[in-house]
C-alpha cells in the first residue's frame, strides 16, 4: 500500500473545515434538544418526536464522525441509538451493535433475535407478538445485522440466525434500503457474511460489497459537492459521514480483523476515488481500541 497522504482527515477530501462542521453539529443537536424539550411537555413523548429527535442527533453525530469518532459515538449517536430504540425502530440497535458493540447486553441481543425470528415465522400466532414496524425490509435488514455481528463465538445463534437469513427472499431482494438506497440483498449478504465460518471467504466478500457500498457513496458526495451553494453551508441532501458504510466497515473490521480488511480493501483501492475512503477510515477508527496512530487506508 502507498504512503499515506500526510492529512489523513476525512476533511480535506470533503472539501470541509473544522469549523463548518461543529456548526453543521451544533445546529443538529440543538434541534434535537428543542424537540425533546416541547416532548417532556407531554406525559409520553409521540413516536413522531422520539423518531425526529433521532433522526437530528443522527445528523449531529455523523458530523461529528468526521472530527472526533469517539466523541460522537460517545455522544450524539448513542442519544440517536436510544431514542430511535424507544421509538421502536431497528437503527437504534444496529447503531449499538455496530459502533458500541461492548455495552450491548446478551439478553439484549437474544430479544432483538427473537423479535427477528418471531416476525419470521409462518406461524400467525406467533408473528402477532410482534409489531407491523418490522414489515418494512430495511427494519429487518439493520436488525439482522445487529443480531449477526454480536452472534460473535455462539454457534447455536448463527446457526438460527443463518438459517433465517438463508430462507429469506431478501437474501436476492432489491428494496432500497438506507441513504445510498442500495438492495437489501447487499445487507442480507453482509449479515451472512458475518455469520460465515469460513473466515478467509467471508472476508474477501464482505470486503467486496463495502466497496460497493463506499463507491456508491463516493458517487453520492460528488454531486452533492457539485452545488457549492448548499455543500459548503453543511445543507446538501446526503449523508456526509454516511452510517450504513461506517456501521459495516467497523462491524467487519471486528469480525475479521483490521490487518486483512485492509489488505483486501487495498487491492481495490486503484479503482476508488479518494473520497471512498472516508467512511472506511472513519468506520477502522470506530472499531479500532485506543492507541497509537495508525495510517489511514490511501485511496
């Protein structure tokens, strides 16, 4: 792999500074705060203001990301985790399992797969103990993905959780799903992945697909970055630290190991633009225990 660049910031790729950043996040988190505020007013905060608050820490953190990755997983993205679990929304868990892996609980992990599993079934009564929110392919994907990841050395739940993958028609689906709008089956193939035992061929295609996934999101910055106007005022319509790829950099990155994720990662990396590597970076620094610095990927 090359040297690499001498600023490994995210930042200079994107074309951003420090500054517009914690703006961009100040802004976000202060929404956040007001929504949450006008809810305590209420005895039961609606779904629509958890969700809504979610959603602005969501923003907030992943501006943060971009600067401080702990910091935000720390902060605004765990406030994203919980609110948007509350809310009865599966990113909520996928955000725990993908970025903070550690304060997920095993009981924790054993409801979310049986919440999984249960709405799986063919058998009606057992599907009516769930709820209609897992209807939606996109809650079943970032949910699948949380359970798969924290299976970890359990040989009985990635045995459930392969079986269940494996007979489900998302696992060829084409339903858009996240911010890129990328085919379920790409998740479901992430999942399964994880659940692999064969290590070596599990890396090379989990490492294939989020390069598929880092490519889209180059390709979706390039033209938001194309409207200076609303780019450089921190309101172009993207995700610029974008949760899907970071979320499945670091989960991978885990399971596999960051020495052979960057190596797989490096043999295609003559074929990514530059800005590519923000999320793989970013997702390496999640995953990565405190220590000295290491070189980012040089795309």
């Amino acid at each position: 792999m090359a040297l690499p660049p001498s600023d490994p910031s995210p930042l200079r790729p994107l074309q951003l500074s420090a500054e517009q950043v914690a703006l961009a996040a100040d802004f976000h988190e202060a929404y956040a705060r007001l929504v949450l505020g006008e809810a305590d007013s209420e005895q039961r905060p609606t779904s629509h203001a958890l969700i809504e608050a979610a959603s602005a820490y969501r923003l907030a953190g992943q501006w943060r990301l971009l600067v401080d990755p702990r910091l935000a997983v720390r902060g605004a993205l765990a406030q994203a985790a919980d609110l948007f679990t509350r809310a009865g929304l599966t990113f909520g868990a996928y955000l725990q399992a993908s970025l903070a892996p550690r304060g997920v609980e095993r009981s924790t992990r054993e409801r979310w797969t049986r919440r999984l599993l249960l709405h799986g079934s063919t058998n009606d009564a057992m599907r009516r103990e769930t709820d209609d929110l897992l209807d939606h392919p996109q809650q079943q994907a970032y949910l699948l993905l949380a359970c798969a990841v924290l299976a970890g050395q359990d040989p009985e739940a990635r045995d459930t959780l392969t079986g269940f993958a494996t007979e489900s028609p998302h696992r060829v689906g084409v339903v858009p799903v996240g911010s890129l709008a990328m085919p379920v089956r790409m998740f479901w193939g992430l999942a399964l992945n994880l659940l692999e035992e064969d290590g070596d061929h599990a890396a090379e295609s989990y490492a294939a697909t989020l390069s598929e996934l880092s490519r889209a999101y180059a390709k979706s910055v390039d033209l938001a970055m194309a409207n200076e106007l609303t780019w450089f005022k921190a309101a172009a319509p993207v995700d610029v630290a974008d949760l899907d790829v970071i979320g499945a950099m670091a989960m991978g990155v885990r399971r596999f190991g960051e020495v052979r994720m960057r190596r797989l990662l490096a043999d295609v990396a003559g074929e990514l633009p530059a800005v590519a590597g923000v999320p793989l970076n970013i997702g390496m620094n999640v995953a990565r225990p405190p220590g000295p610095h290491i070189p980012p990927l040089d795309l």
